[in-house]
C-alpha cells in the first residue's frame, strides 16, 4: 500500500490547495447581486439618481440629504432560482430558495439653518449564495477517480477506498455513468454607516462607510457507477489492490464552509432640480477575508463475485480480508482575502410630468483589478486571475408612475449586466426585468412591494479536463416587500 511517509507532505498539499482557487471564488465573493430595498428593484434598481430613502446608504449616500424626517426602514426578500443544466447529453433541472431579511435601517437628520445634514445606520444583504446544479449522463472518456490522486494519503480518497492500486494507476478511465447535485447557501451582508450634507445649494455629498459579514456553504454530492458493467472481473483471490476491476459505484461527497469579513467605502453625490437629479458614485475596492474548513470523503462499492486475496497491513497489524470501501479526510482550515475592484456610476432621473418619473443609471466595473490578498501561495496566481476577465459596464432603467387619485405607485424596470469573464457571449450576461407598486397606507407609513425575474447562462467542470462541462440555464425570481416609517 501507499506508504505512510508521504504524510509529511501535508504542507505540499495546503499549498496546491491554495492554487487549485477557481475564479468563480474571486467573482463570488466581490459582485453584490441584485439589489437592496423594493422600491428601487421595482424601478429595476435603476436608483443612483433617486435615492430618496434609507437605501440610499446603498446606492448614493448623497441622496439621503434629500430625507427631512425621520425614517426607520425594514424589509425581507425571498430569492427562488432554477438551473436547467445539460450534461453529456443528458438534461437535469433543479431548484432551490432562501428567504432572508433585506434591510434594517434608521435615518435622522439634523436641524439646520439651511441645506440638510443627515445620517443613517442599518444593515443591507448584498448577496444570497442560494444556488444549485444536478446533472447526470454516461461519460465515455473520463471518471473523476484518476483526478482525485494526492500524495498526502490522508486526502486521497480513492486510494483509500482501493479503487487505485498502490501506484496511483486505476483501469477506471471512463465509460461510467456520473450523476450529481452542487447545493450553494449562506449570504453576504453589510453594516453601513452613512452621512450626507448639503456644500452648496441643491448638491449634496455622501459616504458610507461598510462593514461587510457572511457566510458561504457548499456541498456536493457525487456518484459515479457502472451502469454497464464494464468492470467485472470475478476471478477467485483477486487482488485487494486490483479491487477497482470489480467497481460497482463510487460516492464522493465534499463539504466547504467559509465565514466572510471585510469592508470598503462608497462615495457619492448629487444634484438635484425640481424636476431632475443627477447621481454620481465611486465604490472603493471592497476586501474581503474568507476563512474556510473543507473536506472530503467517499465511499465504494464492488460486485459481490469472486473471492478476495488476503494481504497483512503492517501499519495496522492485522489481516485485510476485503476493500477498504470508506474514507473520510480530516477538516482542514484555509485562509485568504480578495480585493474587488473599483466600481464607477452615474444615474439620472427626470420627472416627465409631475406624475412619471424616469431613472436610468450606468455603472463601470474593470475586473482585471481583482485580486488574491493575505495568502503568498494564491497571490502568485494574480495575473493567471486576472487574464480571465474584462472590463464590463452594466446599465439599468426604469419608471415609477403615480395613479392619479390613489395613493398607489406603479413601477417597473430593466437591467443588462454583462459577464465579465473575457471572450463570454452575451447570452451570460444577467438581465432582470421587474415590476412592483408603493400605497401610502397612512400619512407616515409606505409598503412597496417588487417582483424580479432575471436570466443568465453559465458553465463549470464537475473536474478537471474538458470532457465534464456541464452547460447551465439559470433563472431567479426575487419578492421583495419593504415597510417604511416617518416620523
């Protein structure tokens, strides 16, 4: 068997961890989803240039020098998404939902003698990690097994459930039938402390300040078997080590919890007419510390046929009379940061008539400025990063439209952000397109109340080499319902 010497190379291990980061963790943790507060979602988010409530410590901090009273401001969404995913051929649809609270906020304003000085406190979910993938089809070419070889023999799950012999060789290079789901939870939220006063009349600035805070869980379940009884040698005292020509199935689960903290700052101003505001935003480089456990096992199976030829184990002393079927790795901690890039934007919105208002906002992310932070090992893998994305600029619109006699407002909206993977098609990009209405129930109070659907197209490889792509059609639907008091 594999010799119990190579455990000294645990560190070696930590280290190709840390290189083996996707992309995609990069990316996760830095974009900031679809949006805070129901008023703005119905007007497509589209709100840079509004920002005339508590969100504003989202969206413009300068905005909330428009608030003359008192507001405390709470909401909750339910976010639901389905991915029709295509594997080998094979057609798979899967679902999941979380509901979370939205936002949390206070807004005071101070007395003066002329322009506005106001603050605000509260807390704002960014992201819901809610997400899902379950695929299954026959893969003639390759099995994941001869991918997952480690030299730490700690974490090599194969070897450890005989399916490798004990120079890392199996005869399982395909021709297996590979079915699995991918299940994504947690969210990512932020503290803002928020300000804004008037310099000159009519123009406002802003800051907020934001402590960001989350967690991120993963877990896949994977099951690779053969379904076509290709490995089906039933000779008599066969080998342990060659117990792999007997496969039946094999199960490998991996398990990942992250905990996120970090912070950054957005700036903004505004002018502001009677009849239109113009919005300006810069986010500072948000960074972001992920501290992670992970781990791995597995379980296979072997036709029951034949006999097995017995070894003895000297680092066990004793007689080995059948495979090993079972292996579970030791939970193991990594840690490392991410640096978002700067996020530039404006927005516009005009009072058609006194009844229709119309926003429209534009916002400029350069992702090649992302980068690794706080860890040697992946921060020499920066410029490999950053060569997989581009620059992307991402629009929004929408309207709001008060019915005349009512105390009820209408909204709906679009938005197009593009992926900002290099060389993606359009078609990857996420659209959203929303609705929602506001009703003054009582002089101080407002209910609005958004719906979002969104759309967007990805991949992934269930391991590596090309042959597991599996291709992704996701679509999300989002409620959002918030309550508004002023005092």
């Amino acid at each position: 068997m594999k010799s119990l010497q190579k455990i000294w190379l645990s560190l070696f291990f930590i280290m190709t961890v840390s290189y083996s980061q996707f992309t995609e963790d990069a990316l996760r943790y830095s974009q900031r989803g679809d949006g805070v507060g129901a008023r703005a979602m119905g007007m497509g988010n589209a709100y840079i240039g509004v920002s005339d409530d508590y969100s504003a410590a989202v969206w413009n901090p300068a905005g909330l020098a428009q608030l003359r009273r008192l507001e405390f401001t709470g909401g909750i969404s339910n976010y639901g998404l389905t991915n029709d995913a295509s594997y080998l051929g094979t057609k798979t649809s899967d679902n999941t939902a979380a509901t979370s609270l939205d936002n949390l906020g206070f807004v005071f304003p101070f007395p003066t003698e002329r322009g506005s000085l106001v603050f605000a406190v509260g807390y704002n979910r960014l992201v819901n990690y809610a997400s899902v993938v379950s695929f299954n089809g026959f893969n003639s070419q390759s099995s994941i097994i001869p991918t997952l070889y480690d030299s730490d023999v700690r974490y090599d799950v194969p070897f450890n459930t005989n399916l490798t012999n004990n120079y890392g060789y199996t005869a399982i290079q395909g021709n297996v039938n590979q079915s699995g789901t991918l299940k994504e939870s947690g969210r990512l939220g932020q503290w803002s402390f928020s300000g804004a006063i008037d310099v000159e009349e009519n123009i406002s600035i802003g800051i907020s300040l934001n402590v960001l805070n989350g967690s991120y869980n993963s877990t896949r379940n994977y099951l690779e078997a053969d379904t076509k009884n290709m490995f089906n040698n039933a000779s008599a005292n066969l080998p342990i080590d060659s117990a792999y020509l007997r496969f039946n199935k094999f199960y490998y689960d991996s398990f990942l919890h992250s905990d996120l903290s970090g912070g950054g700052v957005t700036f903004g101003a505004m002018y502001r007419s009677d009849v239109f505001r113009v919005g300006l935003i810069a986010k500072s480089p948000t960074s972001i510390t992920i501290k992670e456990t992970y781990s791995y096992a597995g379980q296979s199976v072997f036709d029951n046929a034949g006999t097995w030829q017995p070894y003895y184990d000297s680092s066990a002393s004793r007689w080995i009379t059948s495979p090993y079927t079972q292996h579970s790795t030791p939970e193991t901690p990594n840690e490392y940061g991410i640096s978002s890039p700067w996020t530039l934007g404006g927005g516009f919105s005009w009072y058609v008539v006194p009844q229709l208002l119309l926003a429209v906002d534009i916002e400029h992310t350069d992702w090649t400025q992302i980068e690794w932070k706080d860890n040697a090992d992946l921060e020499k893998g920066n410029i490999d990063l950053q060569k997989n994305f581009r620059a992307v600029t991402s629009y929004r619109v929408g309207a709001e439209f008060d019915i005349p006699k009512t105390d009820v407002r209408v909204r709906g909206g679009y938005s197009m952000t593009p992926s900002p993977y290099k060389n993606d098609p359009s078609s990857y990009g996420h659209t959203l397109i929303t609705g929602g209405a506001g009703i003054l129930l009582q002089r101080n109070v407002v209910l609005d109340a958004a719906v979002a659907f969104g759309s967007f197209k990805s991949f992934q490889y269930q391991y590596s080499g090309n042959t597991s792509r599996t291709d992704e059609s996701k679509s999300t639907t989002q409620v959002n319902v918030t309550l508004g008091y002023r005092f």
